[in-house]
C-alpha cells in the first residue's frame, strides 16, 4: 500500500521512543530516552510541552487514574506526575529492579489489555552483546514487594512487546543484530502469565532489524524495521503484508492514534557522530496512513 510520512515534529530526539496516544487529552506522549526527556503534542493545534525526568526515561504507559503517567527509567518503574507549571517531572518510584549487570536501564514496554506493565531491559553498551535483559511484569502483586521479578531472561535487547487484539498472544522481539527474532507466546490475561514461545518473524532475512511495535484492530503487528527505514506489518500468521517508508534510517516505534485511531506515528533516532545530510530529520516524529486503525492503549491498573 502506497502512502507517504508525513512529517509531525522535527524534535531532533537522540533516541525518540515509546509513542502513547491519549485519547482524553487527543494528544501524543513520547520520549527521548537519553535526554530523559518527555514530550506531548498535539497534533491538531500543534501545542507542545516537554517534561525532564530524573533519570533516562525508556518506556511509558497512561495511568487508567489519568493521574499522570506509568514510566520505566533506569533503576525501576516510576509513576510520573506532570506539573502544571516548571518542566521537572515528579517522580515516585513504584518497584525497583535489581539488574544482572553493570550499565543497564529498562528499553520497550506497554501494558498489557488488562493493565499490567511489562517491560524489558538491557545493558546499554550493545556492542558488547551481553544477555542480561529480562523481561519484567508489574501488577498489584509486584506493589506489595516493591520489586520486580524477571519474567524472561537472557535477553540481548527486548524490544517490540504488542499484544493481540484479544489479549491472548504477546510478542516479544530482540532487536541486537545477533538475533533480530520476533517471538509470539500464548498469554494466560487471566494470570499474565506467557507460555509457548515459538518464533513469530526470523528477521535477519529482511530489511531492518526489529524495534519498537504496534497492534492494530486486525491484530496486524506493525514493527520499526531500525536502520532500513521501514515499519513492517506482518498478519497473526507472521506473513509479511506490506511495509512502509519513513524519511529516515532509524524509525524506532509506532503508536496508533488520531481522532479515528487510523494515524501510525513513528518516532525515530537522531544518531550521533555519523554524516545527516541524507536524513536531515532523523530523530522527528512522523505520521503514516496505513488504511488500518488501532485500538485505545491501555492504561496502567497498579
């Protein structure tokens, strides 16, 4: 399907990640996870505000209690407070987590279709190749211990969670260039429990290594494809349908939004170092019509 990125901001973020549509506010929450730095936009008036968090700031999620906003930084999972006035976030940490190595911080994350957060974390040197992420989940039972319990290890970079539209298959990605898989799981919602990993996408037959993703309404698994500036949409079936540029060479998540849930945005990283002439937007965010919609994400439970 032919369409063309529209471009939503050029916020030159080193490494924009972790796009959330609000419905209530009509507006896109994201972040720049080494600047520690949040945004929300509003696409429609154009209205911009940005927040700065105590530390890195990887993945978000909306707080059901729409008071403020679930986030995973370097050293646990934080609620964040957004202030009416002033740019510095409050932040109260919720369950922290005791990392496998030196130099780690959490990466993707998302709740799941009943409110529990999951997210993944890494060591944040990739060139050294070390498997100490986990995969981590936080409900009410992680509230009474204060500490999160590692779900899935031996991870390089977990990347990609999505759930289905019904809730009952997780998907899990690795995007290190060692592995760049796709893995899907059966999901017990009533527990949070994930069972039967099987390879949903071998990646490294195709442009791009798998990042940040997005589910839509027909369970169509949309995924950054990083350095090959493209988002992919594989079927249930792990089938590739079709796949969609952006202007620049690493997108690193999509998020359904808009008044209709038919708009995908894509954020994207601004590498440092290298020669941008070819991709002077790299680190925007950009818009794609990709004729399908989303579904509203869910908001944290606690």
């Amino acid at each position: 399907m032919a369409t063309t990125a529209e471009l939503v901001l050029d916020a030159r973020c080193a490494t924009g990640e972790s796009p959330v549509w609000s419905v209530a506010e009509q507006a896109l929450y994201w972040a720049d996870i080494p600047a520690g730095r949040l945004y929300r936009l509003n696409p429609s008036t154009g209205a911009l505000k940005q927040w700065q968090a105590p530390q890195m700031l990887a993945c978000l999620a909306l707080n059901a209690q729409g008071d403020g906003l679930v986030a995973g930084l370097e050293d646990g999972l934080y609620h964040l407070q957004l202030p009416p006035m002033g740019d510095t976030l409050s932040a109260e940490r919720l369950a922290s987590v005791a990392h496998a190595a030196p130099g780690m911080r959490f990466n993707d994350g998302r709740c799941d279709r009943q409110g529990r957060f999951w997210a993944g974390t890494m060591v944040m040197d990739m060139a050294a190749g070390v498997p100490a992420g986990a995969l981590y989940r936080h409900d009410a039972r992680d509230a009474i211990t204060g500490q999160l319990q590692a779900q899935l290890s031996g991870l390089l970079v977990p990347n990609g969670l999505g759930f289905s539209p019904d809730g009952r298959t997780l998907y899990l990605s690795d995007s290190h260039p060692s592995s760049q898989r796709i893995w899907a799981f059966d999901y017990d919602t009533d527990t949070g429990t994930p069972s039967r990993q099987r390879l949903f996408v071998d990646m490294q037959s195709l442009p791009g290594r798998p990042d940040g993703a997005a589910v839509d309404a027909d369970g169509g698994y949309w995924i950054c494809a990083n350095d090959a500036g493209l988002v992919h949409r594989f079927t249930p079936e792990g089938r590739l349908d079709r796949s969609l540029a952006v202007p620049v060479k690493k997108p690193a998540m999509c998020a359904f939004g808009g008044a209709d849930l038919r708009t995908l945005f894509v954020t994207s990283i601004r590498p440092s170092g290298v020669d941008l002439s070819d991709q002077p937007l790299a680190g925007g965010v950009f818009a794609l019509q990709p004729g399908v919609a989303g579904l509203p994400e869910p908001g944290f439970q606690g």
